[in-house]
C-alpha cells in the first residue's frame, strides 16, 4: 500500500462528501482537484492497475452518448466499467471519477476505464492513462474563444496520436477528413468507422462545413456524398488521398417514426440490425462509434447490437422527462453543426412549446456568433399550412439574441416570447406539459445544468452525477 496515494483518496473521497453535503454540486470535480494536489501521480498508478486498461474518448460532438452507450454495452456483458459518467472530462474530473471507484489500497474496482476526454485535454490523458484505445469522433467548430479554429484542436490531436503506445488502438472516424488524416501520424494500429449506406446524404457540401480542403496539400475535396456538414466519401483529385475503408460500416440507416431508427452495422466478419430508440443521424454515427469501440475492446458486435437497442440517452441529450400528460425533452446544442444535425433529425415537427436557452458563460463559450450558422428557419412552419404553430421561448444570458435570431429567419414575432429567467421559462413549457403537450428545450451546456436543477427540484429527474 502507497500511504501517500491512500492519503490522497480518502481526502479526496472527504472532498466528495462535503461538497454533495453542502449541495454545491455532485463531487465530480473537487476530488481530483485534491487528489492532484496531495498526489499527482495518482491517476497514473491507479489507471496501470486496470485489468483491461483504458479507452479514451473525444470529439467536438457526440463522446458523452457514445461513452454512455459504450458502457451500457460493456456493463450488460459483465465488464465492470469505471466511467466518467457525469461528463466531468477534464483531467480534475477523470481523476474523480477512477478515484470514486478505487479502494484506498489504490486497487481499482473495476476492469475497465473508460474516459471521454476534453478536446483539449486529450495528449494530457493518453500520458496519464497510456489507454489502450483513442477514439476520435469528429472536429467541428465549437467554443473558439476557448479552443480556437479546428486546425489548433486537430495539432494538438496529432502530438497525442503520437504519443499512444505501440501496442494501443487508433478508432478514426473515416467520414472526417480532419479525422482520418490522423491516421498518417499514428505508429499504433488504426481502425475506423463511416457510413457506407449510400442512401444517407446529398451531394453538396453544406454551408456549415468546417473543412473542404484537403489536409494533405490544400487542394479542394472532391465529395462524392456528403451525409452532414464536412463528413461522407471524399477525395483529393491532386495529389490522390481519399478516405478510408471503414473496417465498421454503418451499411443501412432508416427512420422508424420521429424517435426511432434501425441500422445495419457491418464489419469484414459479421453484421447485425440494432434498433436504435434515438432520432437523428448524428446518433446513428455514436452508435456506430460505440460498435467500433466495443469490437477494439473484445465485445462481440452481436453483444453490441442487442444492448444498443435497450440503450435510451444521456442525461440533457435528447432526455425525455414525462410531466402530467405531456412531456418535456432537452437536447443540447452548443455548436453550428450539431443544433443543425438535432434540427434536422426532426424532433421540434411535433412541439407545441419550444424553449430555446442560450448562456454565454465560459463553459458554454462566449462567443455565441454561432447562431447565425444554425438553420433556424426549418422552424418557420407558415408556410406549410399548418393549423397551430409552437410558441417559441427565448431564454438565457443571450435571450434577445436568440429572438432576433429566430425573427431573421422568418418567424412570426407573434410566436415569439423573450423570457431570459430560465426557471420562468421552463415553468412555461413544464405548463404545456401538464396540459398534455410536448415541450422541447434546446439548451446550451450551463442552461442545460439549471433546467435539470430545476426539474431536480421538482422530482422529475435524477441529479446527472446518478443517471
């Protein structure tokens, strides 16, 4: 037993407790704040002991469903998971999360971690960590106050590429060009996923892509098929690189009504239907995602497919939460490219209130710009005929921005009220949920948080650190 690293945990287990004590929030950050400080080389020693050791995760959208989906999977196959599940990804809260679930001996009480990992924290993980798989989801534009422009995430991505171990993993997303240059930088064994099904997509690139040049010589990609923003089968016409083969394809996707989809994932040995209870394509990709993951950790795809379709979302990410004889669903939204793909997976069609929740505090980023890239005008239904419309709520630290957003693409004024009080606004779509209707929130990340403090409050969830 190492005194100092036992010291270090049961303090940082003391930090858990006092900060859920005084209802200052869930003891998912605090504790590595003071693990770090009393032992800084406590992740490493713990993660080392693993049995099955680490899987890393990251990616602009998407790496807290596909963990989640990940770790449902592996805990319904008698793989003990310790998992960041609150979606704490910064260093602090990883080394929270593997300490919660680590006796003071410094054994831990699990098989293995899985980790999804802050963009920009992600060499910082593979050092700690040395996992045995990185998975890569996708760059897209997001908080550029904090992050800056794709090409300083995707620089950052590459040193820790390079830093896996030899013997580790490499999952790319084969549809992101960004992504799938990666690949040239690893000395570990790469496999990827994409979409194979040629029915999914256009033919043009959307104005909300964030790369169309090619990553190896700046010449102009040529598509073949786009299935969103700057993902699909590419090409480069001038110096002849292209996108991969994915070794797990998603070679079927099809709707089933407005919240469910059926999709065939195929590898080189074997293919299965999972019946997803998720709308959207950017599901179908985390879904995807997951099944690449599983199969890198040894979890068959038939194992994949069947608890994939028991799966039902992570906490604020398309969560319905039944209220009187309605519903209410939150769906984060925090960049271009995702409040797009959510737009687009047609969940607002059937809404009869419509909360739009925008802050600007630093985890949400400052510059919210981004909104004038966002398709709003999908929502503008006068011209189709319809009998009623949604209201739409505006709420948040940038309430009259979002108003004056939703008026441009052509909304009716009528329909729209500006009520920055998140717990007013949510009293109103909580109301039409009452009466029966079906609210939908789009809240950025801090907004998301209140909401469901608020629905908390109510007894309508569960604090997130316990979904």
């Amino acid at each position: 037993m190492d005194p100092r690293l036992s010291s270090a945990l049961l303090a940082g287990r003391a930090a858990a407790m006092l900060s859920r004590a005084l209802g200052r929030g869930g003891g998912t950050v605090l504790p590595g704040h003071v693990i770090q400080r009393l032992d800084p080389s406590a992740l490493q020693a713990i993660a080392r002991r693993l049995p099955r050791g680490s899987v890393v995760i990251s990616g602009t959208n998407g790496k807290t469903t596909t963990s989640r989906m990940i770790a449902h999977i592996a805990s319904r196959t008698g793989v003990h998971v310790i998992h960041n599940r609150s979606g704490a990804n910064l260093m602090t809260g990883i080394v929270s999360a593997i300490a919660a679930q680590t006796a003071l001996s410094g054994r831990p009480r699990g098989d293995l971690g899985l980790f999804e990992v802050d963009e920009a924290h992600v060499a910082e993980a593979v050092d700690s960590l040395r996992p045995r798989c990185l998975a890569l989801l996708n760059i897209f534009r997001d908080q550029l106050d904090r992050y800056g422009e794709i090409d300083l995430i995707s620089s950052r991505w590459r040193k820790a590429v390079g830093r896996m171990p030899y013997d580790g993993l490499l999952v790319l997303n084969a549809d992101d060009p960004i992504i799938s240059r990666l690949a040239d930088d690893a000395s570990c064994r790469v496999v990827t996923f994409g979409v194979e099904d040629p029915r999914v997509g256009g033919g043009s690139i959307g104005h909300d892509a964030d790369r169309r040049l090619c990553p190896n010589c700046g010449h102009r990609l040529r598509y073949a098929r786009v299935t969103y923003a700057h993902l699909g089968a590419y090409e480069c016409t001038e110096c002849g690189w292209r996108r991969r083969t994915p070794e797990t394809a998603l070679t079927s996707v099809r709707a089933e009504g407005s919240d469910d989809m059926l999709l065939t994932i195929s590898t080189d040995a074997d293919a299965a239907l999972v019946c997803l209870s998720l709308p959207g394509l950017y599901n179908a990709y985390n879904a995807l995602a997951a099944a690449a993951i599983c199969e890198a950790v040894g979890i068959p795809l038939s194992a994949t497919a069947e608890n994939l379709s028991t799966f039902t979302g992570a906490f604020g990410r398309y969560e319905r939460v039944p209220i009187g004889a309605g519903e209410v669903r939150l769906a984060l939204v925090k960049n271009p490219v995702g409040f797009n793909q959510v737009l687009a997976a047609g969940i607002a069609g059937q809404a009869t209130t419509i909360v739009i929740a925008i802050n600007d505090h630093f985890a949400d980023g400052t510059d919210i710009s981004w909104l004038w890239d966002v398709d709003f005008e999908v929502l503008d239904t006068s011209a189709s005929g319809a009998d009623t419309r949604p209201h739409f709520v505006c709420s948040g630290t940038r309430a009259h921005d979002i108003a004056l957003r939703l008026k441009y693409a052509g909304l009716a004024t009528a329909d729209i009220e500006v009520e920055p009080r998140l717990e007013f606004a949510l009293r109103i779509a909580v109301e039409d949920a009452e009466g029966g209707g079906r609210a939908i929130i789009f809240p950025t990340y801090t907004a998301m948080l209140d909401v469901r403090r608020s629905l908390q409050r109510r007894g309508s969830v569960a604090p997130f650190w316990e979904d």
